[in-house]
C-alpha cells in the first residue's frame, strides 16, 4: 500500500488521521478517475484490515470510506497521511494468544 501511494521515502506519521483531515468537503476539487480508482481500491483494503487486524485506524479509514463516491484531493491527502502512519507502526497488530481465558 505504501508502494501504492508513492510514499516509500516519506517519513512516518504519529497518528492515523491528521487534527485537520477531511474537514472541508464543499470546496475540495474532485480527483481524476485513474487517481480515484486507486483511492477506492486501496481504502476498500484497508478496510478490511481494519476490522481485521488494526482497530486502531478504524476512525481514519471509516472517514475515508465516506469519500469514496467522489475522492476528493484532500481525501487523497488524508489518505496519504494514512499511509505513513501505517508505514511507521507495522509491527502493531491484534495478537490473541491460544489458550487466552476471558
């Protein structure tokens, strides 16, 4: 996914979504098609991972998922941001070890 978005020598992010992301949806101009296809296919991976293994960019990628009728150069922005995000923690997963007792 980082391949993907051509951010293999950006540095990492701290947080998944940035304190302004997303925030201006009337005045945003609209991506290209190729660039929106590329949007609703890596956001649709990732929701997937998600909900299966990184709670922790549920937020960040249900935000982006509102998005995907229309992808818009700040929901691209966003994503990006995303990205890096999950570049710098890839070792964060769920882990639920055999034999865990509730």
């Amino acid at each position: 996914m980082v391949n993907d978005l051509g951010l293999s020598d950006y540095r990492g992010a701290s947080t998944p979504i940035a304190d302004n992301g997303l925030v201006n949806r009337d005045a945003e101009k609209l991506v290209n098609n190729e660039t929106a296809t590329k949007f609703r296919s890596i956001v649709g991976s990732l929701l997937y991972i998600a909900i299966m293994t990184r709670p922790d960019i549920q937020y960040a990628i249900n935000r982006l998922a509102s998005r995907m009728r229309a992808p818009t150069e700040n929901a691209m922005l966003t994503l990006k941001h995303l990205g890096r995000y999950m570049s710098r923690t890839k070792g964060v997963t769920l882990y639920f070890p055999a034999g865990l007792k509730p």
